[in-house]
C-alpha cells in the first residue's frame, strides 16, 4: 500500500470551496399580497424550479432589524442553484413564465442572483 498525504485543516474547506462556488444562489424579498394565491406560486414554482437542480436553503420573516434603514419586504427566500444557467433556465422556463402572473397578483417580489464573492 502507497501512503497517503497528511491530512491537513484547509483541505476540507478547500474541497468545500470549489463545491460551493459554482452554485448561484437566488434571494428574493417577498410581501405577500394574498396568501392563497402565494401558496398556489409557490407549489407551482417549486415544482418547475426542481428540474433545474433548485434547492430551499432558507425562508423566513423579518424578526429584527439591527442596523441600517428597514427593507419593504417581510419576508425573504434563498434557494440554491447548481449554477447560473440553471438558475437562467428555471426563470426562463415557459412554465415559470406561465406562473408570473399568479406571482404578481399574490406577491411583490425582488429577485437577485449572487454568486461565490472570491
């Protein structure tokens, strides 16, 4: 048997690192205006988002706000992508498209990708 290089603290994280930086991950601030209708979206857009490899990270409320000017919106979404054109093919999807207005006249919403900072 051939030995094997010692194992160090960073490599993990290295490994984590390139893991990590080609998903984009897509923040949206939500009000909602009409619960019904948000949950009918939101089954409807889950739904077409998980062909593109979407995963829910995070949804929550605003619970405190502890610097800075407050957002509009009380609620917020995250939800990783494996890359950009998934995330651009989910958006684009005429499925998704087809549900737009049911997402405007259930909620306003901001949508922003972002991607690794390195």
């Amino acid at each position: 048997m051939g030995a094997r290089a010692p194992h160090t603290a960073s490599q993990p994280h290295q490994r984590l690192k390139k893991e990590v930086s080609m998903s984009t991950v897509m923040l949206s601030q939500i009000t909602v205006k009409d619960p019904e209708k948000f949950q009918d979206y939101l089954g409807k857009s889950k739904s077409v988002a998980g062909r593109y490899g979407a995963e829910l990270l995070y949804a929550g409320q605003v619970q405190d706000v502890l610097h800075g000017t407050p957002v509009a919106h009380r609620m917020i979404v995250m939800v990783r992508f494996p890359d950009r054109a998934a995330l651009r093919g989910w958006f684009d999807d005429p499925e998704y498209k087809a549900i737009v207005p049911l997402r405007e006249a259930a909620s306003d919403q901001v949508l922003v990708a972002y991607s690794d900072a390195s």
